[in-house]
C-alpha cells in the first residue's frame, strides 16, 4: 500500500523534476559532500522568533570537478540536501597536473577574501584550511600550499577560492589559444616534460 503511494506522489511531479531526480540518484555516489558552514538565522514576527538553518556545502567527484552552493530551511538536514542539489547543478572543471596538483599558482579574490593556491611537489599533502580544505579536498587534488588573507568569512573564503580555480589554465588550452604544440610551452618549466603536462 505504501509503495503505491510514493509512485502516484512520484508520478504527480512535474517531469521536468522526476528526470532531475533521478539524474542525481544515478550521479550520487560518485560525489563526495563536504559541509563548510551552518548558520542559524532568525526572523522576528509577531508572537516571537521563527528560527532557521542556512547551510554551506561543497561537492566534487574526486577527480577535477567540484561545485558548492547555499540553501536555507527549516531544518539542519533539509538545509543541507538542498544545498547538496544545487551544488551538483553547478559544477565546473579543474585542470590537474598529473591528477595530484595544480598546473600554475594561481591568485583570487572575493569582497575581502584573498586566496593564494601553490603548485607543490609529490608528499606535500593538503596545506590549506577551514574551507579551503574541504574545497580541495573534493576536487581530488593531493599536493598543494594555500593560504588565505583578510576575510575569514567561509562565503568569501569559499567564493575567492572558487574565483582562483576558475583562472587556472592547462598547457594543453593555452596550447590551442596560441597555436602551438604543449611541448613548446612546457619545456620552459623546470623538470617537466610533455608527457606530464598531458
């Protein structure tokens, strides 16, 4: 009887949100959720407070894709799925070298945040904090120095490092732009080879 039940409210949804459902079902476990903040916020009405959880959450795949996204709601756990589904709606792409570290050290920037991410040699680990961590650690990445300057505020902090991640480029794109082989390019950097820029 119950089953019945949950395919009729199943097929009373819009199609539009049964296919997104089930778009996240199947995508979910190769997605790894971090929750970087939660935040109580209150709203004073008439006959007192009305409380409410706002929740940070970040999502990646582990290997170069990762998105985060904000959600209010009545409850911590509710806060924190709708949060968790509108991250996996926007994710964006990392360029990795070698699948561990980034390819360049990269700079950015939100309100007062300030983010520094470093390329690192093989052992070094994850050097960042708070959010940083998380933010890195669901890309995938394994060697890299980060450090954050003026805002500690997890939003700035989250949306800097976001900015910075978007900036990165790969030999290969900057190849393509310019019209030259990656062999080119990457000879420059010391020690590398094309092989590893691929």
């Amino acid at each position: 009887m119950a089953e019945k039940e949950t395919q009729e409210k199943k097929q009373r949804r819009p199609r539009k949100e049964r296919e997104e459902t089930s778009r996240l079902e199947k995508t979910a476990d190769e997605f790894v959720d971090r929750v970087v903040h939660v935040n109580r916020v209150s709203k004073t009405v008439k006959g007192g407070k009305r409380f409410a959880f706002a929740a940070l959450v970040v999502v990646g795949d582990q290997k170069g894709r990762v998105g985060y996204a904000h959600a209010k709601a009545k409850e911590v756990p509710d806060a924190i799925k709708k949060a968790n589904e509108r991250a996996r709606r926007n994710l964006i792409r990392v360029p990795l070298r070698e699948g561990r570290t980034l390819h360049h050290d990269v700079l950015g920037h939100f309100g007062a945040g300030r983010v520094t991410l470093r390329t690192a040699p093989a052992g070094t680990g994850i050097i960042a904090g708070g959010p940083m961590r998380a933010i890195l650690e669901t890309i995938g990445i394994q060697d890299v120095v980060a450090k954050c300057t003026g805002s500690s505020n997890p939003h700035n902090m989250v949306r800097a490092t976001f900015e910075a991640l978007t900036s990165l480029y790969s030999p290969r794109t900057v190849a393509v732009k310019r019209g030259k082989k990656v062999g080119d390019i990457v000879v420059r950097r010391e020690g590398a080879s094309v092989k590893e820029a691929e």
